[in-house]
C-alpha cells in the first residue's frame, strides 16, 4: 500500500511524477464524537484493507488501537495509514477530537496536503471544529466537509451549510443533495439516497448503485418530478458559485446555452478541483457513516478534489548557516529555497510525531518532502528550538531589534531502518520517498519538528538546508508532581518522562528547584491521566507514584521597580549594573488576550554608559538574558513562573580588571548578581505581585428546562461571565424552543474542578460541555488569597 511499494526498481521522472499524482496525504479533523474513527474505519473497508468493520463502542477498530482509546472510546494519538482507491494511493492520519490532545491536530496538519473536515449534522459547527478549520487555514491545508450524522433526527445540510458560514466564514460548494428512499426499495439500513450533483446520477445504498438522474416522464410520481427539479436548480447554483470562483468555467459558463445540460462532469470536476487547491472555496458532502451511506463519494472526492504532493506549492527551506551562527542564532531569510518535491534533490523529510516502542525504542513518523532516505542511509538531524507562547523575549540593544532566534543544533545519525506506516504496525520497506510518510528507525535525537535532511550532487552542492519548525504548542493548564517509591527506579522514571515528552510537546517536565520534585504539566486532567496510565503500561516504571492534579497558575507584577546594584568586591571582580522592573499591564487593567503575558528583556550596551569592550558585548548580553529567563521562573508567592514583566539592563560597568575576562569569568559574576537582585525586586511588596489564573471558554449543551440550573450554577460559585445563549444550531437558522440550549461561558479553571459530576447531577445526564484554554487573567483578591492558604497547605 502506499506509494513506496509501487516500484523496487529505479523510476524514471515521468513515472515518477504520474505515482506522485496519484497521491493523496489526508487527515480527519473534527470536534470529538463527530465520527472521525467512524468515516476512517469505513473508508478502509470500502478500500479492501479490512473485511470487517470495527465499532468505537466495541474497541475494535483499526485506527483506535491504543488500550486507552479502546477503554474510552476516544482518539487520543494520531494514526496513520495507507490504501488504494480507484487509482489514488491514498495516506491518510486519523486525529483526535478531544480539546486535551489538539497537539495531535497540529503537528500532523504540518505535514498533511489535505483534510477532510467531519461535522455532526445536528449540532454544526462545534468549538473544536472551529479550532481545527483554524490550524487547517494557518497552514494553508485544502480542505473538503463531510456532514456526517446525516440519519439522525434534527439532521440538516441547509443548517449546516449556515453554520459554516457564520462561525468560519465558508461558504461552501454543495455537491449533493440527499433525497428520501424511493417507493419499493429494498434497503432496510439506509434512510435516504444521494443525489451526485455533479454527474446527476443517483447513489443508493447499501449496494452503493449509482444510476443516472434522469427527466421523469408524465407518469413519473410527483415526488420524482420534484427531486429532479431540486437536483437542477442545485446544480445550476454550484455551477454559478464555481464560475464566479474559477475564470475557466466561467467561461464554459457564459458560452452554455443551457448549463445544466452544457457544462460537463468533467469540466465541473476540473473547476472544483482547481478551486479546492487554491483554498477559494470549499466542497461540501453528506452522509451518516454508521449506516454506510456517503464513503465512497467522500473517497472519490478526496481523489478528485484534494491536491496530490505536486500540486501543492514547493516548501520553504533554509540554509543552515555554519560557524559562528549556528551555535548562535539564525540564517539569513534571503537564504529560503523552494525545493519541489521530487526524488532526485536532496533527503528533505519533516519529522512530525515521535513515538516510543518497546523493542524499537524510539520511531520518528517523517514526511518527505524531497529526495528519498534508505535504510542505513546517515543523515543529518536539524533541531530548530522554541519557546512557549508566554516565553521571555530578548531586544538587543547593541543593534534596536530583537535578538535572533534560538539556534539550528545538527547531530548526526543513522537510519537504521525505514518502514511503512499501517496503524499500530509498522512494515519494512526499502526507502520513503518524496510524497510519503514513513517512520525510521535509529534517530536518538530527533524531537517533533526536527528536520531530516541528506545531501545528493546537484546545485546546492554541500549546502545544509532545514525546514522551519511552525508547531503551535499550547499552554499546560494542569500539572502533577511525579516519583518513585525507591531512588533505584528514578532513572527508569526519569528516561520515561523524557520519551514521553519528546513523544507529545504539549507535555512539559519541570524541576522544582526547592523540593526536588518532577513536575509534569499537561493540557488536563485527562491528558495528564493518559500520561500516567503510559508510564505505568509502556514505560514500565517500578512504584509509580502520581500526585494530585494542580492547576497551573502564573504571577506577574502590577507596579514599576528599579535598583542599582553594585557588588564592592566578589572574588576581587566587581560587576555594576542598574536594573528596572515594568509590568506590562498596569494595575487595575484587564488584558483582552495573553499578549501581557510575553515577558522582555532590553539590554542597553551602547546609548547608557559602560565600559564593556565591543568584543564583550554580546556574550554579556548573553549571559544577562539567560540569567533574567532563571529569576523568573519562580514567583515570589507560590514560585509559578513570573510572566508579563519587562526587565531592562542599563549601567553595565565592570571593574577594570575584568575588562579582558574570558565569558568564563563573567558568567557567575553576573549570574549571581542578577539572581540576588531579581529576588529582591519580586519579593518587594512595591511591585504588587498579583496571581494569574487560567481561564476556559466552556460551552454548555443542555435541553431548555435545565437551562436555569445551568447558568445558575455557572454564574454563582463559578465566577462565570456568559457571553452567549442561544439554541443549538441558532446560527444555522434554527429557533425551535425544543431544541438543545447552547450556553458560551468564561470560567476560571479553579471552578471547573468536578463539574462533570456536578452537570450530570444538574441535568440528570442529559447535558455535556467542552472546555479549551483561553488566556490567563489576574484573579480577584478574594480568590487569590483561597488560592494562596490552599497551595501553602493552610486549607
């Protein structure tokens, strides 16, 4: 399966330009529940791969093969997979839903050429779907909608046609219209035919018969008469709407006495495809997967409308520079080259999920955008470092910019073996070429957006190149403090906790510098408790002990305070400087975003007076910058990492015998003063400290006589500013008072604990909700100081 069992032997460019024409990298992304797992596991059916459908209900499917996705039945990782179908080699990754593992969604959009977008035919366009369509569009990923849940009661592609240009500002193309079952059928699962817009056939299921939409005669019933009438009116829309978007039809269009009838399937098809690749519009399908209605249409559309690798534009690489900037910071961004995938230039692969075997060790999932990488083939491995959303800044005054970015780090490694991805198992193959997605074996160092790269002969010569890293990776709102009943188990812990992080980024392992313990910080409850039920099953970690689950808070300061520091004498080494502490956000405001919440350093060696020689400058600025990123990491109330402070170096002065000093030298001088200083500063009750609380966005789904309780109890004891009430689906034109009442709250974190239970109580489990961080903001006085007895141990 897959593009890289096509051929053993060597391919000439125009073979191997047709294989990559037929390939299709896919995804699903959705809101969890709306059937992703569901549409995978039929799409593999109807592709031959498996005999039998597995259920989520029954932990049996293929994709869900994890034991704690079985148990849950959730998707929790993303899998992937390759088949056919009808001439396209088609590799698809099935992604979770749920808001705690949207890392999966990210990192594996990065590499994807298109998606398939899975709404619940009821509920429309749900906080999830919004979140997703926005990664989607952020990486420039071609996108086509599939309304599954079509079978339900409530069900409609009009409401959610409605939703989707209201809440995402698509409107797309309707390529189907579902009509009920004619009089006679034999079919006792399917609730309703598809009408194929574009060929004007009639798609009937289960069988899957597709027969031709054609004129009724006189004596055809008048409910055929009226069907055909809608199916034309349809498609003269979708021509008009695709004409508008692509010059091509349009003038097929303007030229058709009649364009029901003139404008071919072909020409209709083309005209769609080009208008899905270019991102100016959208396909929209239908169906109900648990019925087996609408795969195979979806398995056509994405063959005819989503971009195979050469349709999509060449990526972006960068050289990597050499000597000095590679340690220290970036390449020039005249220094970007497109490389066009093809198998003849350079080994270009992105390294977009790590995952931990037991036998394997270590196994980097890769997509290859260039070249081809063999087993036993070295390469280089290109880690570009990042910084969290709220991470410390640096503006360097020697030049009134900011500072480069964090440096380019190569290690040198070997790819033991390459291997297809099928699922849970991985299958041994001679290379992963250009277009594929692969999985190799052997890289110790490689981290989720590292770049595997090899050189060939060609026009950049020995030049290294690497692909910037854009992987989003959201807050931690949630830690829990990590051990071991004896100290000989601590290092099969601690190389536990380190797979596991470089497994999934939004996992982040902190030391607490005054207890010693091993903080791990996650998404939530449930992904902190996925990570502890791994450690235990995977990792094998003798006598693991899980603390309690915390919510991660933040500090920061709401007043100005500045010191000038001067050590008389430290090892008979002065060092001098003067130091200002601002807050971002003065006191009393409400930032509208986490903005605030990016801390900055200034440097100033060259307008304030100092005596540093220009060949110090910039490991002195340095070595300030990195000393400041320490002193903030812990807060002068409960030691939460201090964030939307600005911190500003001037007076740099050393003492005359340190003018010639190594960085060596310099280093603990002005790391020691810096920490003394810094401490005093935070610890002064003349910058205010203030405590910073995660915020969630919480939607509530509930039926209309429990909607009272709801945003009663959200707006008492909860501290909840609702923003929204409405019906479900109100967006999509709905007002039916028996409908679903959807309620939209910002809620601190610290009142959501156990509301689960408490909503199910509420509402006798007739009403669920979902939660997704929205920024950090300063708690109430009155919170706060709950906040600080509980965490002190007084409550």
């Amino acid at each position: 399966m897959g593009l890289w069992t096509r051929s053993k032997g060597l391919l000439s460019s125009a073979s191997a330009a047709k294989l990559l024409a037929s390939v299709r990298n896919v995804g699903i992304i959705a809101h969890v529940d709306s059937g992703k797992t569901t549409v995978t596991e039929r799409m593999l059916f109807y592709a031959g791969l498996i005999r039998s459908c597995g259920e989520v209900h029954d932990g049996d499917t293929v994709m869900d093969f994890l034991p704690d996705e079985q148990a849950r039945g959730i998707t929790i990782s993303s899998a992937a997979i390759s088949f056919d179908w009808s001439g396209a080699s088609v590799n698809l990754i099935d992604t979770p839903g749920h808001v705690d593992f949207g890392i999966e969604v990210e990192r594996s959009l990065r590499v994807l050429d298109g998606a398939v977008v899975i709404l619940d035919g009821v509920a429309g366009v749900q906080p999830q779907s919004l979140s997703v369509w926005q990664q989607a569009v952020r990486h420039g990923v071609p996108r086509i909608v599939f309304v599954n849940k079509m079978d339900r009661e409530g069900a409609s592609i009009e409401r959610s046609v409605q939703s989707l240009r209201d809440r995402l500002g698509c409107d797309p193309l309707v390529m189907q219209l579902l009509s009920p079952l004619q009089e006679g059928s034999s079919s006792a699962d399917a609730s309703f035919d598809i009408i194929d817009l574009v060929r004007m056939e009639r798609v009937q299921y289960p069988q899957y018969l597709r027969t031709p939409l054609s004129v009724p005669s006189n004596a055809s019933p008048a409910k055929e008469k009226d069907i055909w009438d809608n199916a034309v009116h349809l498609r003269t829309q979708l021509i008009e709407r695709a004409a508008n978007l692509d010059s091509v039809l349009a003038d097929v269009y303007l030229s058709a006495e009649d364009p029901v009838t003139s404008v071919s399937p072909e020409s209709l098809r083309s005209a769609v495809r080009r208008i899905t690749i270019s991102g100016s519009g959208v396909p929209l399908f239908a169906g109900a997967a648990y019925r087996n209605i609408g795969v195979q249409p979806l398995l056509d559309a994405v063959k005819d409308y989503l971009p195979s690798p050469l349709d999509r534009p060449p990526v972006s690489a960068r050289l990597v520079p050499s000597g000095k900037l590679m340690k220290k910071g970036s390449p020039d961004p005249q220094t970007n080259i497109g490389m066009p995938c093809s198998k003849d230039g350079p080994a270009l692969g992105l390294v977009f999920k790590i995952v931990y075997h037991e036998q394997r060790g270590s196994v980097a999932f890769v997509r290859m955008y260039s070249g081809q990488i063999a087993a036993g083939q070295q390469v280089a491995v290109f880690s570009q470092q990042f910084l969290p959303s709220n991470a410390l800044k640096r503006t360097d005054e020697t030049s009134g910019t900011s500072a480069p970015p964090l440096p380019v780090v190569e290690h040198k490694e070997r790819a033991h073996k390459v291997m297809k991805i099928a699922a849970q198992d991985l299958l041994p193959c001679e290379s992963i070429q250009a277009g594929e997605f692969g999985a190799i074996i052997g890289l110790k160092h490689a981290r989720t957006g590292d770049t595997v790269y090899a050189a060939v002969p060609g026009p950049t010569g020995n030049s290294k190149m690497y692909l910037p890293s854009l992987l989003r990776v959201p807050q931690p709102v949630f830690w829990a403090a990590v051990e071991c009943e004896s100290s000989a188990a601590e290092s099969v812990l601690d190389s536990a906790l380190e797979a596991l992080c470089r497994e999934d980024p939004s996992l982040l392992l902190q030391n607490d510098a005054e207890t010693g313990q091993r903080l791990l910080c996650g998404m939530g409850e449930l992904h902190l408790d996925i990570a502890r039920s791994r450690l235990e099953r995977d990792f094998h970690v003798p006598g693991l002990r899980f603390g309690k689950v915390h919510i991660s808070y933040r500090e920061t300061i709401s007043a100005s305070r500045s010191l000038e520091h001067s050590v008389a004498e430290l090892m008979s080494r002065p060092v001098r400087f003067f130091i200002a502490l601002h807050p971002k956000v003065a006191e009393g405001a409400e930032p509208a975003d986490n903005g605030h919440l990016i801390s900055k350093v200034s440097v100033d060696l060259i307008s304030a007076p100092t005596n540093l020689p220009e060949k110090l400058r910039e490991d002195v600025g340095d070595i300030f910058e990195s000393a400041i990123a320490s002193s903030l990491l812990r807060g002068p109330l409960l030691g939460y990492p201090v964030v939307g402070a600005d911190v500003a170096i001037s007076n740099v002065m050393l003492d005359d015998n340190l003018t010639n000093a190594s960085r060596d030298t310099l280093e603990p001088l002005i790391r020691t003063a810096v920490a003394e200083r810094m401490m005093k500063l935070l610890r002064s009750k003349d910058v205010h400290p203030r405590l910073l609380e995660p915020v969630m966005e919480v939607v509530v789904v509930t039926d209309n006589q429990n909607l009272g309780a709801v945003v009663s109890d959200l707006t008492g004891s909860r501290r909840a500013c609702i923003k929204d009430i409405g019906f479900e689906g109100a967006e999509c034109g709905g007002n039916d008072n028996s409908q679903n009442r959807v309620v939209v709250a910002d809620v601190p974190l610290q009142c959501l604990v156990g509301y689960t239970t408490t909503l199910r109580s509420l509402t006798s489990g007739r009403a669920s909700f979902t939660m997704e961080f929205s920024r950090y903001a300063i708690c109430d006085r009155n919170s706060e100081q709950k906040v600080l007895l509980a965490e002190r141990g007084f409550v």
